[in-house]
C-alpha cells in the first residue's frame, strides 16, 4: 500500500498548505547536492529552484502540464484512478501507465515484466520489481500525491 509514501487526505487545493517543498533526491541519498527536483505548490521545480523558469512540470488537478504552461495543449498526462493516460485522452489505447499496488505497470500490463518502478513505504522510487538498496532511482523527504507522484516520474524519465 502506498500509505506511507502518499499523503492520503491530499487534494490539490491543499498543496498550497505545505510549509516546506517536498525534496527528491538522487538514489539513497540525503546530501542537498544530490536534490535533483524540488515539489511546492503543485509544481516540479529543477534542483531546489524557486523560479518560475526551472518549473519542469505542473500538476492541475487530474492533469500533468509541460512546464509552468496553463494552456490545455501541454497536458503531459491525465490521471483518473489508477490509469496514467497520454495527454487529454480517456480512450484505453493511450493508457501510458497503471497503478498496481504499489507498483507501476507500462500500459495496461499486468506482468511483473512490466513493472517500471516499485514504490516503496519509505519514500524511495525503486527500478523494477526490485527492493534492493542499489536500485534506488530517487529518494523523497515529504510526502507527495499520486499526480505529484507521476509528474516526478515524469521528469525522472520513467515515461
């Protein structure tokens, strides 16, 4: 379950109640050199930047937007339950990712062939099925929602 690492109760209105920036971190580390995307406000941010300039993502509700865009021509992603979707779609042939779990499946797959990360309790973004140490893609400090969640996987190169 992915209880520990989500913030349950979290809905994109209260995004703006967070005191501090959500940190990702490159693999295990904790080291502020290795933060490689900072989350406040609904917004990916490169490195711990705070301008408008390094916006990588944008979360808006259900929807992924390139960069710090408000036009609904740079919906990245639309998430609806456990279904990540290409751009706007709804349409089941244009699903890029799904939720399993605690892991993430390419497409509609239901192979453990096919997972792309495990998520685990702690906040750590594992390559594949695995729970090794070694094959942390990327650490979290906070908690994060499940858009934000894939708006970081997006900028990590998951998709």
């Amino acid at each position: 379950m992915l209880s520990l690492f989500f913030i349950p109760s979290f809905s994109p209105a209260d995004q703006n109640l967070r005191k501090e920036p959500v940190r990702i971190f490159k693999g295990n580390s904790h080291y502020s050199s290795d933060i490689l995307f900072s989350v406040s406000k609904g917004k990916i941010y490169k490195g711990r930047s705070p301008y408008s300039s390094d916006v990588v993502c944008t979360v808006d509700g259900d929807k992924i937007r390139k960069g710090n865009s408000p036009y609904s021509s740079d919906i990245l992603f639309t998430i609806k339950g456990d279904n990540i979707y290409k751009g706007r779609s709804s349409y089941s042939s244009d699903i890029v990712a799904n939720f399993r779990g605690d892991k993430l499946h390419r497409g509609t797959s239901p192979y453990s062939s096919d997972i792309l990360v495990n998520i685990g309790d702690d906040g750590k973004i594992y390559s594949g099925r695995s729970r090794y140490s070694s094959d942390v893609i990327a650490s979290c400090m906070g908690g994060l929602s499940r858009e934000e969640l894939v708006a970081v996987l997006y900028c990590l190169g998951i998709f």
